[in-house]
C-alpha cells in the first residue's frame, strides 16, 4: 500500500510518499511561496536514487500545489508512481485536533469540527483545513486520516490540562491544555520501548523535542501525563521565535503601554525566543556563532533554552516518581551537542548520567546510546519520524476503509 503523507502550511506543502510494504520513503519534497505573489513558487522534488529536483513556478494556492506534487510523482523521469491511482490514501499531519482523542478519516464532520476550532488554532487551522481540501479534489475517491499532534495528549490528567482560571472559561471557550508535538513523541517512546525490549506500558519516558519549536513530555506507562506546550504551542521552552513561558501580567502590562493583542501575538509567536533574546537569528547554530564571538545576548538565549528544559525534566521526574528512559529528538535536540551537554550534565542527583566524550562526537541522524556507567537512567538520542507515524496511522484506517 502507497501512503502519501502532507502536512500544509499557509505557504507551503511538504510531503512524503511511503511504500507501506516495506516502511521505504518512495519520495519526498516540499512546494513553497504559494500564494504569496501570483508569480511566485518552487517545487523541491526528491528521490533517494536520484538527484533533488527543483523548479520555481506560479503557485497560487494549494490546489496547484498538490497538483504540481501528484505531476512530480507521476512523472516518466521524476516520479515513482505511474498513476495517481497507486495512492491508496492520505495522512494529514494537524497540528491541532482539540478534543480529539485519536487518528481519524476526514469526513464532512470532522471537518467541520476542526473548522469549528480555529479561534483555538488561528495559526495552523486554516492552512491544514487548504490542504485538505486540495488533496481531497485531487484525489476524491480515496480516504484521507487526520493524525493530530494534540490528541497524544487527550488522556492526561485533568490536573494536567487544567489551567487555575475561571472554570467557566474551559467549558465556555475550551482553554486547557492540549499539548503538541504528540505524533513526535508518540513514535520515539514506541522507538525507546523496542530498544530495551519492554512494553511502552511499564516504561517511565521523558521525551525531549528540541527543535525551531520545542516541547518536553512525561509519559507514564504508554500515556502522556503532563506536556510543556499548552493552550498554543508556544509554553514550556523558549525555542526559536517563541517566547515560551511567560506571566499573563506581562501581557496585561504591555497592553498598558499601547500594544494591541495581534501584535503581542505576532510579538510572542514570531520576535521572541532565540531571536528575541540574541537579536541575532532564531537559528542555533547561527547563535552559537555569535557566542564564539564573545556575544553575551546570544549566550543568554541558549542558556535560557537549557534552563527550562532542566527544570521540566527534574519536575517530570517528580510527577512520576522516577524515570526510566530519557530521549532526545528533533533537530536541534538531535544536532546541537553543545545544548545536549547543557542540558544533561550535573543531573546525578536525578540518577542520569551522560557519557560526555559520545555526546560530542555522536553521530547525526543515527540511535545513540548516551548512558554513562552507573546512570539509573537509559539516556538517548534518537531521530524523530513524524510523517512514518502518520503514514502508519493512515494505513491502518485505510485497511479498515477498504474491508
């Protein structure tokens, strides 16, 4: 079975197309500038026996792009399918599912849900709601499954999600938290299960997303129980241009001074974390850069990203009396051995213990094992696969379609 993987942004269309028979990437791409001039757009197509394809071209919204990405696999030279009807169906990654508790085929009414929160998710619903709608005119006689990060999370403890407002304000308008990054941290603690060969049930995990956004969640026995992101994703880690935690009297006070709410939000969403506090870029390796040139500003915002994390973790430990397994993903996470190192050492207390001298030369893209002798805790580096998640997810509600 064909599994084509897309996850939409408001000017952008990634994608990836897996043979399910064997878990294999057949390709993957990404369209981008759509809609942000008439003229404007590029193709990036790649094959993994083949050179990266790339074109610029008039994008004008998702409907052309998908049509672009279906042109692409479909092509005698670039492609790797022979007709759009080898695609058995499509995973949609959601950023944002609300109350949904699980991977769902996306049927009018569901569609109409996750429309019916997007005062909840301004930034990431509208886009994913386009392109859905292109693939399903593209491709309408197949299933299309929404995989959404936050229904991870649907199970945690009411304490967890509960913010200590109004009630009123959870029934009324739904604000709790939800989490993020859930189909990230629901394939890597599946991953760490297999590793030390036990059931995901009787593991204590704590999973650390460092990436351009960044989340850090507990989970006890195969369910989250508590996860750094909250009401948006933006709590919990300073990351590259999110502020992360932050006190509701600083929102009101700088209302106080003039701002209006869109431009807090722009201000909080998009001017803040890495580039906020350095000034120089919301780029890690391009902060770092600037620490090797006695820049302090810069220094500043990776310790802060490092300080939160630490005390996630140690708070983490707390709620479930004790850890089995920490892991660390995603790009920054899986790049940056100078934020692992900060992040990592000096926790004996909490029975983890890195080997450092692997740490600094552990290789990219690859399972390591950082756990240093007498750790009570296994400690690893291990690549994050979102799109093999929802592709997984997709063929298994796409076997139950077609039964």
């Amino acid at each position: 079975m064909k599994i084509l993987v897309a996850n939409a942004g408001s000017s952008s269309l990634k994608y990836q197309l897996f043979d399910m028979d064997n878990g294999n990437v057949l390709a993957k791409g990404i369209c981008e500038k759509i809609g942000i001039t008439p003229t404007s757009g590029t193709l990036t197509h790649k094959r993994p026996d083949a050179d990266k394809y790339f074109t610029e071209t008039p994008i004008p919204d998702h409907d052309t792009a998908i049509q672009l990405v279906l042109k692409a696999l479909t092509d005698k030279e670039l492609g790797v399918i022979s007709d759009v009807s080898e695609i058995a169906a499509v995973g949609h990654r959601f950023v944002h599912g609300g109350t949904i508790k699980e991977s769902k085929i996306l049927d009018d009414e569901i569609l109409a849900y996750i429309e019916s929160i997007i005062p909840i998710n301004p930034l990431h619903g509208p886009a994913s709601l386009k392109g859905v709608a292109a693939c399903r005119k593209a491709m309408p006689n197949i299933p299309h499954v929404g995989v959404f990060d936050s229904a991870f999370y649907a199970n945690m403890p009411e304490e967890s999600y509960t913010y200590a407002i109004p009630y009123e304000w959870l029934e009324k308008y739904g604000i709790r938290r939800y989490g993020f990054h859930g189909t990230s941290h629901r394939f890597v603690s599946g991953e760490a299960a297999k590793l030390l060969g036990k059931p995901l049930e009787e593991l204590k995990i704590i999973s650390c997303h460092l990436g351009s956004g960044s989340s850090v969640t507990a989970i006890k026995n195969g369910i989250a129980v508590d996860t750094s992101m909250g009401f948006a994703p933006q709590d919990g880690l300073p990351m590259g241009t999110r502020c992360g935690p932050l006190d509701p009297s600083i929102v009101t006070f700088m209302i106080r001074q003039g701002y209006t709410a869109d431009e807090l939000d722009t201000i909080f969403t998009k001017q803040s974390g890495l580039i906020g506090v350095s000034g120089v870029s919301s780029d890690a390796r391009e902060v770092w850069a600037a620490v090797d040139q006695g820049n302090t500003r810069a220094k500043l915002a990776l310790d802060l990203v490092v300080h939160h994390c630490r005390k996630l973790i140690g708070g983490y430990i707390a709620e479930m009396n004790g850890v089995d397994v920490l892991l660390i993903t995603a790009g920054l996470g899986e790049n940056d051995e100078l934020v692992r190192h900060g992040i990592l050492t000096n926790m004996e207390a909490l029975g983890i213990k890195i080997n450092e001298e692997l740490n600094l030369k552990a290789p990219r893209g690859q399972i390591v094992d950082l756990t240093a002798e007498g750790s009570k805790t296994k400690v690893f580096i291990l690549p994050t696969d979102e799109e093999l998640m929802i592709a997984k997810d997709t063929e298994r509600l796409a076997i139950d379609f077609y039964a």
